[in-house]
C-alpha cells in the first residue's frame, strides 16, 4: 500500500466510536459499529473498513440510518426467528442477529435468523466469523442495491449479494471464512484498485455504455460483472430471493429507488449458525478440517485457506498499527476523525 499511515487498532476503534456517539448512536452499539469497521482494515480489507464512515455519518444526519433503532423480534419459532432492525446501524444489528442463530443452534442444533430493515453490514466475513469463533458454523448473505449485469443485460440489474460461511479450525480465533461477492470482483476492491493505482485484470466489469473494460473508474460508473458468467447471477439471484423475498423485503432494485448512496436501507440478511455437536463434535470437525487442509497443502502447494491471509494481517497489524491510506485519512478527517 502507497502512502499509509498506521494506527493502533484500539485508538482507532475509540475514534471511530467517538464519531459514532456524536452521531447520537448508543455507546454500545457505536463501539460494536466501530470495531467491525475498524477489523476489515485490521485484516487487510480497506473497502469496506472505515473509508466507510463519513458515508454511515452522512446517513444518520439525515435519518436514513437510525441512531437510535427500535429493533425486534417479530417472529420466533424454536430454532428461526425474524428480527426487524428498524434500519439502524448494520453493522451492529448484523451482530445480534448471527448471535441470535448461534443461540437457537445452542439448543436445537441449527439456528436461522433473517433480518429485515437492514442498513449496510460492512463485510459478511465479519459475521460468519462470529459464529466460527464461538465453536459453530456459520453462514449469512444479504441482497443489496444493482451494482452487478447479468445474463443479457449490460447494465446494474443486480446487487453483487455476498455470501460467507465460516467453518472453525483447531485454533479458534482464526476459523476458515470463505467470504464472496457474486461478482468478479467487489465494487469496493473495483474502488480500492482506482484509489490504489492497481491495474484491473479484463472481466471484471463493464462501461456505462455496456463495453467491457479495465479502467476502474469506469468500471464504477458502469456495472461489475458476475463470476463465472450465469453460474454467479444465479446465485446472486437466489440470494435476493432468500433473504428479501423470504422476509417479504424490498428487492435490491427498489432499494436503490429510494436510496442509491450504498448505504442499503430495508435490506434484507439471512444468519445461519450450525452446532457441531448436533453432528460429529467439534471436536472431530475441526480436527478433519485439519486434516484435509494439511491434505490440500501438500497437493496444491502453494495453497491459501480462504480467510488465511487476512488473519495473517491482523496479526501483523495488531503489532505495527492498522494501516490507512492517504486519501482515506484524508476523509476521515473531513468528518472530524483525526488520525
């Protein structure tokens, strides 16, 4: 990374909590607000980490997002319920919701929540990983605005609508998360190659005349594309329709009716939790899982475990500060966050 500058990880949650507060968010949904966004920087993520702020700010100024959300639960089976988060912060309501899952999984070895009047979550990685840290599976997707062509289309017609799923290993805080965008590659990393100088690879997305391109900033102002062409349009598909057709939600086109800034009101989220003991044991599971890790690194070598790299970042960035690019430091203080 060009021109970083680097900040201790719990500083730089208490800065962004401040900010959060100021806003007339409760200090214990701020705090929790902050340390998800400050962790995709923490793990070497920059597009969804705190370069979102001033656009979460800007929403709860005008009462897009609530400061102050009246969530519920709205309907409760034994091991499903449905939570309405009142388009508070996302990040936050994401959390209660997967927590919500993983105590139903608890009891009855599977735990499903789906969330309705969502804002912005941030990265799914953040959430699947919050059940594999406490011992269970963990799954959840969200359908978001059209940011994605599909099919015949060459232009947005849907949201990109990524789904993680979080299997734990032997060592606890650092479970397998296999986090993916439906398309090629996410707007946010399309927005961190522009920022970044990188070049785009072709396939990666469209122009708004609908041409193909490697240019990132027409990339943005175009359309990304789905991986694997049909394979990930119909995936983002039935993403769309698990969570905001399951939930009777707004679809990610009337999202952005009301509201294009990316800040996703009345989204919807699916949280899914899987108890191990309601299966082979945790204990069996994570040592398989090392089994077949071990397997894939001495017939793929060299071999990444998805999630394995970004636990490598937190642990270097723990020691060395969080690292912020210039412009990033530059927008943060633009809303009064100094670095």
């Amino acid at each position: 990374m060009n021109a970083a500058t680097r900040i201790s990880f719990p500083v730089l949650c208490q800065k962004i909590t401040n900010a959060l507060t100021a806003a007339g968010v409760p200090n214990d949904l701020a705090e929790l607000e902050a340390k998800i966004l400050v962790e995709s920087d923490l793990l070497g993520v920059p597009s969804h980490g705190v370069r979102m702020l001033p656009g979460l700010l800007a929403a709860l100024r005008d009462g897009r997002v609530k400061a102050q959300p009246n969530i519920q639960f709205t309907r409760q089976f034994a091991a499903t319920s449905m939570l309405d988060a009142d388009n508070g912060p996302g990040r936050s309501a994401a959390c209660r919701a997967m927590d919500d899952a993983v105590n139903r999984a608890r009891q009855f070895g599977i735990g499903a929540c789906l969330a309705v009047h969502t804002t912005h979550w941030g990265r799914a990685h953040a959430y699947a990983s919050r059940a594999a840290s406490q011992g269970f599976v963990g799954l959840c997707t969200t359908n978001a605005m059209p940011t994605m062509a599909g099919w015949g289309a060459t232009s947005r017609v849907l949201g990109n609508n990524p789904l993680a799923v979080a299997i734990p290993r032997a060592d606890a805080d650092a479970p397998l998360v296999l986090d993916m965008a439906m398309s090629q590659a996410a707007v946010g990393k399309v927005g961190t190659s522009l920022r970044e100088g990188q070049a785009i690879p072709p396939g990666w997305g469209l122009d708004a005349q609908g041409q193909p391109s490697t240019d990132a900033k027409a990339i943005l102002a175009g359309a990304v594309l789905p991986f694997g062409g049909h394979k990930g349009a119909g995936l983002a598909l039935v993403m769309e329709l698990l969570t905001a057709a399951l939930g009777g939600g707004a679809f990610g086109n009337e999202i952005s009716a009301g509201d294009r800034s990316g800040i996703d009101p009345d989204a919807s989220k699916l949280f899914v939790a899987l108890n191990p003991e309601a299966f082979g044991g945790l204990e069996v599971l994570t040592r398989r899982v090392t089994d077949y890790l071990g397997h894939l690194g001495e017939v793929a070598a060299p071999f990444t475990w998805p999630g394995e790299r970004g636990w490598a970042s937190r642990d270097t960035n723990l020691v060395q500060g969080v690292p912020l690019h210039a412009d990033i430091v530059a927008q943060l203080a633009e809303v009064g966050v100094v670095i």
